[in-house]
C-alpha cells in the first residue's frame, strides 16, 4: 500500500458543547452532521488493498469482510475516507449488535458478517489519488467527497450535511430516535488535525430517578485497605412490576467512594436475605442477559462481583441516551430522592425520542 496518507492515523475528534452553536458562532462559519452512533474508522483504499483503521489505530479489517467489499466495490480505486461503521437492526442502529461484531474466532466473523451486516457512513476525505487533504479547508474536502462517493449505494453511505441551524435542531431531536447520538458541528475552513478536538458535537442530556440495588467494590482499596465504591448499581421497575437492571453510576472521588459505603451500609443485605437479583448469582441466569453477576465480557475470568442492598434507595442520575433497556453510557450522580417511592421509578418517565425512518437518514 502506497498512499499521500498511510495507516494508522487517529481520527479529528469533537469537544462537547451545550446547544446548537450559530452558523456563524465561529470564524469561517460551521455546518451540522448527524453524529453516527458506531465505530469511528478511517478507510485505506490502494487498489485492492484495503485497512479498516479505528480510533485506538488498531486495524477492524478481518471483523468487517462485508464492508472491505463494499469499499472495493464503490471507493475510488486510492483513497482515504474518515466515517463510522455502523450496524443496523429494524429501523434503528443497533450498537450492541455492532459490539459483538469484535470476536477472535474467524468462523464467528464470517457468520456475524452475513447475520449482522454492518455499512459505512462516510463523512471526510483525507486522500485521493496522490492528493493530501488533510491541509485543505474541510469546505473543500467535503466537496471532493461528494464527487469522489456519487452515486453510492448501500452499504456505503454520504453523511447529510447542512448549514440550516433549524434544520439541524429538527435532527437532533428527530434522529435519535432512529439510533443516532446528537449532532457534530465542523469548521469549514479546519484542516484535518488527527486527534486533536476541533469539531463540536452536542449530545442529549438527561435525568432519571434510579432504585440503587447495590454496589460494586473500586478496583482500588481505600486508605485503610477497605472495599470502597466503584459504582452504584441501577435499576427501573418495568409494567410486570419487575426491577430491571438498567446500568451504573461511577464517577466519584476516592473521598466520595469512601463515605458511600458508610451512607449504604444501612441498606446492606446479608446472604440469604431477600433481593430482587438473588437469582443472578446463578450462571444459568445469564445466558443471553448482561446481569450484574455476570463474567466481564472485556476481562475474561473477572467476575463483576456486586452488594446487595434493600432496593430502597432512589437516585437521580444524568443520562444521555439508553440502548434497549440500559443506559448507553455511564451515568452521573446528580442527588439522592428521598421524596421519591421506589416503586415509582420506572421506565414510564423516561424520554421517548421521535422516531424516524433511518432509510430516509442513510439516504440524505
């Protein structure tokens, strides 16, 4: 492979603001993008040689055959194209599918590449032919995309773009609910900077109020050698009245963790005791479920060992967007409700999105 810009190369990044910044907020003016909840990659194309480059620059290439593909079907013949690999289920983007897409069985690959086909979202170019662009104006580098992806057809995809900023506050509000993560906002004369934070991007913030139905330890001890708190453990009551575990709030000083566990011992279980979650202890219970009890799907052999508490606590927590059933991310801890009945806690309160055809989103 012989390119004006070769593997690996660590993506331009974005820095979070709040709320949609103007047009013209910005010296040479901005335009809005979706922001593609998948896998950053920057495809190398040199005839039929192909690197699938990620953000931590170790290569996707053998987790995707079915994009490799599609770039030597409809990339131009040298090129380098920054976008997201992304996977689609329904009508919506479906990040866990995308995850388990990552598996060191070769078998596994080829039969996840036909189960769950992932497509590529192409928003920047950095190559083509024997052209660097990464010193040209994004204005410029978004238009030789445009000509370069003419035509293209799925898997591969050109991003929407528009310098309209109701049109971009109608898709923040509008696309998520077809999967995607809030908007990214570029600089039309920025030149390509590899991980360095020149874009914008604003996402979607938001409360809930939580049961806390345990605790995990830190990975640290604390000052005396004791278990401190690593993260709160959540949940939400669904129409059976059942509580569900929905995801963890983990932010805290080593100070905080330390005072958690004094603040929570009132509320801990002893073995046998009766909890919401006894049962997931048991490892038949996490066939084909994330539980708390659950073996670390990114350490193997580590038991993601929990305390139960009395499910009397209630929490409210930012969260940004939720994946199934669970929170996307890591939430934060706002403040302990009191006022609040746990029973009351249930998805019910949660913010439903607008949907929208994803087909109308691929295709702008």
């Amino acid at each position: 492979m012989q390119l004006p810009v070769m593997p690996p190369v660590a993506p331009m990044l974005a820095k979070p603001v709040t709320g949609i910044p103007a047009p013209g907020s910005v010296p040479g003016g901005l335009v809005y993008e979706p922001k593609w909840d998948g896998f950053r990659c920057i495809v190398f194309r040199d005839g039929a040689d192909v690197v699938l480059g990620s953000r931590n620059e170790r290569p996707l290439t053998r987790y995707f055959p079915e994009v490799v593909d599609a770039v030597l079907a409809q990339l131009p013949e040298r090129c380098v194209v920054d976008g997201e690999i992304v996977v689609r289920t329904g009508d919506r983007l479906d990040f866990g599918a995308l995850q388990q897409r990552i598996h060191p069985a070769d078998s596994r690959v080829r039969r996840l590449a036909g189960e769950t086909p992932a497509s590529f979202v192409a928003f920047d170019l950095l190559a083509l032919g024997d052209d660097d662009l990464m010193r040209e104006p994004f204005s410029r580098r978004r238009a030789l995309l445009e000509s370069a992806l003419e035509g293209v057809d799925g898997p591969v995809h050109l991003t929407r773009i528009s310098r309209d900023e109701d049109e971009a506050a109608r898709w923040f509000e509008q696309f998520e609910g077809a999967g995607l993560d809030g908007l990214v906002c570029k600089l039309l004369d920025s030149t390509y900077q590899p991980d360095k934070r020149v874009m914008l991007k604003v996402k979607h913030a938001r409360t809930a109020d939580c049961v806390v139905a345990g605790w995990r330890p830190h990975k640290q001890k604390g000052p005396e050698g004791q278990d401190v708190v690593g993260s709160l453990m959540l949940g939400l009551y669904d129409d059976d009245g059942d509580l569900q575990s929905v995801g963890v709030s983990a932010s805290f000083t080593m100070a905080r963790r330390a005072e958690l566990v004094q603040e929570l011992a009132p509320y801990m279980l002893s073995d046998g005791d009766d909890h919401p979650w006894s049962a997931w202890r048991e490892a038949e219970a996490h066939e084909g479920r994330r539980l708390p009890g659950a073996v670390s799907r990114w350490s193997a052999g580590k038991t993601l060992d929990w305390n139960p508490l009395r499910p009397e606590l209630v929490v409210e927590v930012g969260y940004d967007a939720m994946e199934g059933t669970r929170f996307r991310h890591t939430t934060q801890f706002k403040r302990w409700r009191p006022d609040r009945e746990p029973r009351s806690c249930t998805y019910e309160q949660l913010e439903r999105p607008v949907r929208y055809d994803l087909d109308d989103v691929l295709g702008g």
